[in-house]
C-alpha cells in the first residue's frame, strides 16, 4: 500500500488500467474454456430462458401449436415420468436413472377418428376446394416416372453368384431402398445374423464407437453395441447431441420406415454376440488394445472415438455376451457416392444460440425459394422425414444424403437413428417444424398416419408383429410402443391445425377465393 501512495495520480491510473486488461484477458480465456457467453456479450447462464426474436409474433403455425400442446396437462400422456415393468421389457434395473417425477395417472380422451381428414384423403373432390387443400395435403404421382436401379444406372449385369447384399444395392431404385414385396430384405437379414464375423475394425468419426463387420465374401455390417438396459431414459439434463446411442433404436427405426412405406433406411436386424470368440479374436490391433477385464469380471472394450471412448464409458458383455444391431452397408462403389446435405431444420447444437428456423416465423418460405426444394420431391420429403424423427423422438438430424447417381430427384436416405427413442415419456414438438411452418404432408403419409390411428390395428401392435422375430425380441421397451401410437394422434392434430389456418388466410384474404364463388358453412372441420 506504501508503495501504492508513494506514486503519482497518473502511474496509479496506468496500474490500474494495466490490472484491469489483465483481468478482462483472463476473463475471455476463461470464457472460451468454459463457454460462459461473455466473450460473444450474453452475459447469461447456461440454464437462462432464451427470448425469441420474433416472440412477439404468435401468428404462426408452429408458435400457435407448440404453444397449445405446452399449455395442455399431462393427458395426452407426453409428460415424463417413471413406469417400470420387468414382466413387459427386457430390462435389468428397476429405475431409469436420477431426477424423474413419480408416475403420475392420467385419463385417457375420448378416439377421435379425424374424419374431416379422412375425407381429404378419401373424397377430396367433394370439398369445397380441392386446389385449397392441395396446398396442405399433396397427392404426388410418380408411378409413372422411370424408376431405374443402380445396377441399369452402372449398366451392371446381377451375376448368379453374387451375395444378397450386392444383389440388394445393385437393386436400390430411385425412388427407394426395396421395393415392398422385396425378399432380398429379410435374406440379407438373415446373413447378418447367422454368418461367422471374420474380421472386425472400428469405424472412423463420429462420436461414439462403431464397429465395421466383416463377413465372409467381402459382406460387411455396421455394428453399434448395447450401453444400458432398454428401460434406462436420457438423463433430463442431457442435450440430444451428448446422449448415448441406442442399439435398439436402429431397429425399431427400420421396421418403423418399413411401416410406414418410405423404405428409405437400411435393413437392421439384433444380434447376440460372443465378445471374446467373435470381437476380441477376430479384431484389428488398435481395438484389440481397449480390451480388459471389468472389476465385476466382465469383459469390456472402450474403443477410440470422440465422445465416451474410454474406460469408464466402456462397453461390457456379461460376462462376454453382449447384443448390438446390425445394419446393412450401403454401396461403396466409387460411381455410387452420396451427396452429403445440410439440412434446413438443422439444430444449432449449442447449448444457449438458436437455429434461424426456431426464431423466424416466415423460414419456409426462404427455404422454398432454395433448390432443391423450390421445386420437385425433395420439401415432401423433408415432411416424411419429420413425421419419421417425431415418431422415434429423434432429434439429431442436421444432414442427409442422397446418393449422387440418380440426380436430385430421388430419396434422401434414412440413416443415424440411435439417439431416437430415448424418451417416452415426452414429445419434442421441435421435431415437427417442418410440417408446422410449412403445412405440408403427402396424401399416401396422411392415409398411413389415419390407418395406424384408427385401425384395424394401432402402430404399436404393428411394430410388435414386425419386431417379434428379431433375435433380440422385444426391441423396445413397452412406453415407446404407446408414445408411437401418442404422437401418430398429435401428428393428425397438427395437419388439421394446418388446414384449419390456412383455410382462415384464405377467407381473410377475401372470403370468395373459392372455386364455386361462394362458403358453405358445412364445410368447416369438426
């Protein structure tokens, strides 16, 4: 302090504003270490609520639904909360893990059959308007349109001695992976699941580790392991970029696209496997060296990857048995590259910014003015795929690709499915942005929707039937069948909220746009 006073007015002011530099430095250097919003001026936590810019405007669709589905109570079920139930689930644990509510009981609503959307699907001539509802529900007709596969693409001969896999990429079409009546399908998931594994070697990137099986006659497989039982949720404080990949989720999403007639994702099928005999043997070195024994005596491996790549995020057989899912390699000739896509609805996958998608309430509009979606299939089939990720509660969907070969008018394929179903009891409503900010769904997705809504059976019991045989059966823990059959209903619900404010733009637009020249007041949607 002494030699504090013993200075001048103007050397105490430069100590002090030198200090003061110091200080902030160190401020910003902590701030890029820890990512605590000074540097970029936020000055706000973590954990803040996040204002949106246009939160003023609720005059959109999607601010209008997502706003109603949050104000409701827990009937429709998508609350969270605990269930468990050892006699319908393969589950080892009687809890999902901390910081779940109690089970909660909830009153089931009266069915509502959604006949005024029933009637667009099935008589829509009769309606007022038919050009009106075109512009919600599109009914696309490419029966028509040349369909050729990559084995008439590559002028490629399908030789009498080639594998069920090469025969089922050299038959991918334009239009889609199989065709529905394919048998290639189920016999390449057979080879998957009986073949002997010659060879094994992690795959490269990504977050998380993934094996590449080798089969006999140069077969390959992608394998993901299982981590937790089926029953275990995501933690409530992880985001969708930091959970933990399910190997169930890879199957239950093929038999889900199955059923629901895209046949855009690759045959996956469940395995159980010997980690010594059919890993550890049979491995490349750099594997072989993440192997050790668990204090429990179970054998582990960890792998090298980016996220959970280590000995305490390790993956354990019991002792040595452990299950996985299987899924099909896609082509890998070199004139059957993909083309790799942002996608539009992409997550800023940060933990306080925001995408543009979730603040602008007129997105679709800039995103249709952009190829390819300003024209063509493409937009549909974003639809698809939002429909797709709600059903799974898939949030990680910031790329697609569509192979390169058939243009931009093909399919974009349905790949990286292990971070859906991992929360039954909650219904991310982000997922259908889409569809809400851009009132758009195919006809035969619509007739697929009412047909799992209203029977004769339900989407749940469907993927029961299509699951059963699966060597790890049952795939999914019983919550996830009863959220699909949820978020079929709050999917309807946001079609019709679609129409509905679309037929209120038309009639504030002038009341007598219609084709006849007049309203009937029987046309309004009960």
């Amino acid at each position: 302090m002494y030699w504090i006073r013993s200075k001048k007015l103007k050397e105490r002011l430069a100590l002090g504003f030198g200090a003061s530099l110091v200080l902030f430095t160190l401020l910003l250097v902590i701030d890029l270490q820890m990512d605590l919003g000074v540097s970029r001026g936020e000055f706000m936590p973590s954990h803040g609520r996040i204002r949106y810019v246009h939160e003023e405007d609720k005059s959109g669709v999607y601010n209008e639904f997502h706003r109603k589905f949050l104000a409701k109570s827990n009937a429709s079920g998508s609350k969270e909360y605990l269930t468990t139930n050892p006699h319908t689930n393969r589950g080892r644990t009687e809890t999902s893990g901390p910081g779940f509510p109690s089970k909660q009981i909830t009153t089931t609503p009266p069915h509502d059959r959604f006949k005024d959307l029933t009637a667009i699907v099935v008589a829509p001539k009769n309606r007022r308007d038919p050009q009106f509802f075109e512009r919600v529900v599109i009914k696309e007709d490419i029966t028509d349109e040349p369909n050729p596969s990559l084995a008439d693409m590559l002028e490629l001969g399908i030789s009498k001695n080639a594998t069920n896999l090469e025969r089922f990429q050299l038959s991918i079409t334009k239009n889609e992976l199989y065709s529905k009546k394919d048998r290639l399908v189920d016999m390449l998931i057979q080879d998957m699941v009986q073949l002997p594994i010659k060879h094994v070697v992690q795959k490269e990137g990504g977050t998380q580790i993934k094996l590449i099986i080798e089969y006999p006659h140069d077969i390959h497989a992608l394998f993901k392991p299982m981590r937790f039982p089926r029953e275990q949720q995501t933690l409530p404080n992880h985001f969708y970029f930091t959970d933990y990949e399910r190997h169930t989720a890879e199957i239950a999403a093929f038999h889900l696209d199955r059923l629901m007639g895209f046949r855009r994702a690759m045959p996956v099928t469940g395995r159980i496997l010997n980690i010594t005999t059919e890993i550890e043997r049979v491995c490349d070195d750099n594997l072989l060296k993440t192997f050790f024994i668990s204090p429990a005596r179970n054998k582990c491996f960890h792998g090298k990857c980016s996220y959970y790549c280590d000995t305490s995020h390790a993956i354990c057989g019991n002792p040595d048995t452990l299950e996985g899912s299987f899924a099909a390699f896609l082509p890998t000739q070199q004139d059957t590259q993909r083309k790799v896509w942002r996608h539009p609805w992409r997550r800023s996958y940060h933990k306080r910014r925001k995408a543009q998608w979730e603040t602008d309430p007129d997105y679709c509009s800039m995103v249709r003015d952009i190829p390819p979606y300003d024209e063509g299939r493409r937009l549909l089939d974003l639809m698809d795929m939002s429909v797709f990720d709600f059903l799974t509660g898939n949030m990680d969907r910031h790329h697609y690709e569509t192979f390169k070969i058939f243009g931009n008018e093909t399919f974009p394929i349905h790949l990286d499915h292990g971070r859906g179903f991992g929360r039954p009891f909650h219904d991310e409503l982000s997922i259908l942005a889409p569809l809400l900010q851009c009132c758009l769904i195919r006809t035969t997705t619509l007739e697929t929707l009412l047909l799992f809504h209203n029977g004769p059976k339900p989407l749940s019991e469907l993927m029961r039937e299509s699951m059963a045989a699966d060597p790890i059966a049952p795939v999914l823990w019983e919550p996830h069948m009863a959220a699909l059959d949820r978020r079929v209903a709050i999917i309807l619900q946001a079609v019709r909220e679609c129409i509905k404010k679309t037929s209120e733009e038309e009639e504030f637009d002038g009341g007598h746009n219609h084709l006849d020249g007049h309203h009937d007041g029987n046309d309004n949607f009960s």
